[in-house]
C-alpha cells in the first residue's frame, strides 16, 4: 500500500468514525446518568445541566444531544459517501451517493417544479435527520422526533421558508391571499396560516411517540403476563419473559424503522408541498418582467 492509499484510507476510518462515535459517546451517556428503574418508565428527555441564560435559562436534554450527534453521523456518512469521487474511478458508495441525489432531485422536480430544483440539499437533509433520529430507538436512546421542541424547530423552519416564497408574490398579494376565495374566509385562512406548522411538528412528534408508548406498554404487559403464567417453573425459569420474545420485536419493526421512516418522509412531502403552493408563480414573474422593463 503506497503513501497516497494509505491516506486515503486513514481519511476513510475518520469518516466512519464520525458517523459510529457520536451514538457511542450517547449510550455512554445515557448509561451513566440513567437511574435504572422498576415497572413501566415512560418519560420525556432527560436534562443533562442547564446554562444559564440572562432570560432564561436553556437546559440541555437527551434529545439536543442526541440530534447533535445525528448531524454528526449524518455529515460523516455524506463525506464517506463521497470521498474521493472526482479520483475518476466510481466505486460502490459514489454509485449510492448518485443514485440517492438523483432520486431527490426528482422527486423535487415532480413535486415543486424546476423552479425550486435547488431544493435537493435541504429535502435530503430533512429526510436524512428524521429518519436517522427516529432510527436511534433502535440503539435504546431517545429519539429526537419524540420531543416535540426538535420538530418543533423544524416546522418553524418550513414555515419561514413558506413564508418567504409567499412574499415573492409581493406584500400585498400575501395579504391579499387570506382573502382567497371570498375576504369573509380571512380570519380561517389566517389561523390555517399560524396552524401548518402546528400540524406539521404534532403531526411527526405524535406519531413517534405513540408507537414508543405502545412498545413500553406491550412489552411491560407481556412481562406481567409472563411471569404470571410460568411462574410455576423453578428457580430461574420462572423468572424469564418468555412471552416477550418475539412480539416486541415485531413491534419495533413497525414502529422504530417503518412508521419512523414513514413519517420522515411524509414531513418531507408536506414541506414540498406547502412551499410550492404557496408560492405565486405567474404573479412572480409578472413582477420580475416589470423590474426588468
């Protein structure tokens, strides 16, 4: 192996230690400051400390560092993805990488239009930080998407970008618009306004959280259920959870990786969606020829 390979691969390692590192550092964590406890244990995300703040003061929870350490793992995966890509010589993961741009770019494209084909990046973001946060369940940590401050934020996000592309139209076709159809709808129209990012946050938050819920509750009752039935047994069989083999697993199935990937992709749509309708674009251009002339 000569000088060039050997860094090659060395950078390669640092790559995968970015996107492996960041979710060790978050069990060891969790490990050392969570109380083991008895019975069903469903709570929100932990407060780490506290950093006091001349308003108030910010805690610092399970599920900020926890996405901090999915944007971590998520970077590192795009820098392996694409490492050396312009060496001229593809390999398997420049394939995955392409084929991963080309299948946003068109669903950007058929969902938004060519107009917002610079979209790419930020639906891939967003894609890529649900379904990862909501894959760290997985692990045994707390999911990011269960905490409603986290998406939240990014439904504030999308709707100033909603907002922005509305104002393309100009001032006063925004405010004409909660006029649309009839000026007497306004006041509907305007709480719909303040409510898409309502819907959207309680939308993604609720549907993770409910399935981590169910998943406590089933595996908590097949655990009583259990050592109900086969407590006759002696000594340490009685003691097994025989009845929790399986089912929770199934569960997790559902819940952790399809209803989480599921929902990261329909946060996704929504996004799309309310973006490139609410954006005028015949009046845009009007206004950009009159510029123009």
């Amino acid at each position: 192996m000569n000088k060039k390979s050997r860094w090659f691969f060395t950078v390669d390692i640092l790559y995968i230690s970015m996107m492996v590192l960041p979710f060790l550092v978050a069990i060891i964590i969790k490990i050392l400051t969570n109380a083991p406890s008895a019975g069903i244990d469903i709570t929100g995300a932990d407060i780490y400390f506290t950093l006091p703040m001349p308003i108030q003061n910010l805690p610092i929870t399970e599920s900020q560092v926890n996405s901090f350490c999915v944007v971590v793992a998520v970077f590192g995966l795009c820098l392996f993805l694409t490492h050396g890509i312009n060496n001229g010589k593809l390999t398997t993961r420049h394939h995955v990488a392409e084929w991963i741009v080309e299948k946003v770019e068109n669903m950007v494209d058929g969902n938004m239009g060519k107009y917002f084909s610079g979209f790419a990046p930020f639906i891939t973001a967003v894609l890529a930080l649900s379904a990862v946060s909501s894959l760290l369940a997985l692990l045994g940590l707390y999911a990011p998407t269960s905490d409603v401050n986290i998406v939240g934020g990014w439904a504030l996000i999308v709707f100033v970008l909603i907002t922005y592309y509305k104002f393309k139209g100009g001032p006063v076709q925004y405010v004409k618009s909660f006029g649309d159809p009839v000026p007497l709808l306004a006041p509907l129209n305007i709480i719909s306004e303040v409510a898409t990012p309502i819907s959207m946050a309680f939308r993604h938050y609720g549907n993770v959280l409910s399935g981590s819920v169910i998943s406590v509750l089933v595996a908590t009752g097949l655990q009583g259920l259990s050592s109900m039935i086969f407590k006759f047994l002696p000594g340490v069989l009685g003691e097994i959870p025989f009845l929790q083999i399986g089912l929770p697993a199934i569960l997790s199935i559902y819940f952790d990786i399809f209803s989480g990937l599921l929902q990261a992709y329909i946060f996704a749509m929504l996004t799309m969606l309310y973006v490139a309708s609410g954006f005028p674009a015949e009046i845009y251009e009007k206004r950009k020829l009159k510029k123009q002339k």
